[in-house]
C-alpha cells in the first residue's frame, strides 16, 4: 500500500514509514536529510547544481525533469522523497503506479516548513533531532517577524528570470520569507508558484524594491527610471541563493535577505 503525504497532513502517523533505503527527488529534501542527521539512509538523489559535501557520494537517479526511471528501480527505495516540480507529470504517474511509499513536501510557508521537517524526521525515525530542528526553526522564524515586521509592508519585485520575465506569486514560499521581512510581494495576488509576468505590469505596480539573483538583471531595469526601486538605487543583489531551496537553512537565507531589505524599510 502506498501513501501520499503532504505537509499539511500531519495528523496521519508515518512510524510505519520509517525507511532504511531512500530516494530523494528534491534537492531541498535531500539537504533536511543531512540536516535530519539521516544520510545514511539515502540512496539515491535528484542532481541539482553543486551538493552538499556529505551528498557527494550519494548516487544519482538523474536532474529536474529528467528522472532515470530504471537507475531509480535498480535501488529498490522503500521510501521516496518527492518535490512535485521537480519530476514532471507523466514520470509522477509512473511512480504512483510503483506502489512505493512516497513523502511529498511542498510547503508553502515557513510556517509549514518547520512542519515539514518534524514530519520527515518521524518518516526517517529521527522523532528527537525532528523536534530541535522545528523548535530552532520556529523559534528563529518568530525572532525574525518581531524585528522586522512594519505596519506598511516595503513593496518588493522578485526576479526569478529575465527573458522571458518570470517572478514568484502569493502561494510561493519565498513570497511568505518576504513578509517575514516585513515586505511584500508586488504579485503576491497571482497563485502561480512561479507566473511569467510582463515589464509593463512591472511599471504599473511600481516596487520600492526590486530583488534578483544577477548584477545583469537589476542593470537592465536602470532602462525605467520611473520605477521608484530605480528612482531611489534599491537593487539588490540576492545575498543567498539558499532562499529558494526550502529546507532549514533557508531560514538564514531569509534573515540575509531581512537584512538586505532593512536599510529600505
């Protein structure tokens, strides 16, 4: 029998799940493996960008959308670890079809994550470590609003990439990291994770703010100077890449950013 779990469910008991063979389909999962204290339990992972030292040696069953069904089988997983996005639909039917149990983490806010971790960590019998992670994590994420939160949230435009124009919408976690700063998403009202926006419908909402991962991205919006993030020179330059892999230390991901933002607010 095989089970679906999602954050949110967290009343359902995993103590039957815990796993001694584990696949990770999500590098953010992968890495609250290591964090959980369980690498000895993977197996195998999805490729994503450099990994953590203590993953380098963990096989690879192929890249984001690009899954190596075969090479994932010849594992034998009793337990997989799934970021939907990260795996496209008809490979997602192939592995409901496995009969595999299947943790599926995507949360939405850090709120949710720190769920997440306790949950992952009974799947993995690590119940204690799961406890101190979430605790840090809760007790991190309320330091963090009470610093910074403001009673008129900064207006900020997160870039995600340039051509075609893509940013992150309300249900997107990075979006929830922004409030916690005591900002808020310019397109916090599309619920697509990640929408392709145009340059026009930039103008119109006009950021205080404008955040990207490249110095070539908040160059080019120096064209609009009408925009009041580029009338005022707040283009910045995002501090840690770790925002935009939800695992624990995205967190401290979030407080750079917390800082960054702060000299605006």
């Amino acid at each position: 029998m095989r089970l679906w779990l999602a954050p949110l469910l967290l009343s359902v008991s995993l103590c039957s799940l815990a796993a001694t063979r584990v696949v990770s389909l999500s590098p953010s999962l992968s890495e609250m493996v290591v964090e959980l204290g369980a690498t000895d339990l993977l197996v195998g992972r999805l490729d994503a960008g450099e990994p953590l030292p203590e993953l380098a040696r963990v096989p690879s069953v192929g890249r984001y959308g690009q899954l190596d069904m075969e090479r994932l089988l010849s594992l034998q997983p009793d337990l997989l670890l799934l970021w939907p996005g990260s795996v496209g639909i008809a490979q997602r039917e192939q592995l409901r079809r496995l009969n595999i149990p299947t943790y599926v983490g995507e949360p939405r806010s850090l709120d949710q994550l720190a769920d997440q971790v306790q949950a992952l960590a009974d799947a993995l019998d690590r119940p204690q470590r799961g406890q101190e992670l979430a605790a840090q994590l809760r007790q991190r994420l309320a330091q963090l609003r009470g610093q910074y939160q403001r009673d008129k949230p900064l207006r900020v435009f997160y870039q995600v990439w340039d051509q075609p124009l893509y940013t992150i919408g309300g249900g997107q976690i990075i979006s929830d990291a922004l409030a916690v700063c005591g900002a808020i998403n310019v397109f916090d009202d599309l619920k697509l994770p990640a929408p392709q926006v145009s340059i026009e419908s930039v103008l119109q909402r006009n950021p205080e703010v404008i955040v990207a991962s490249t110095q070539a991205q908040l160059d080019a919006w120096k064209t609009w100077p009408q925009i009041d993030a580029v009338k005022h020179g707040r283009l910045l330059l995002l501090a840690d890449k770790g925002l935009e892999r939800p695992s624990g230390q995205m967190l401290e991901a979030t407080a750079k950013l917390c800082e960054q933002l702060h000299p605006a607010l």
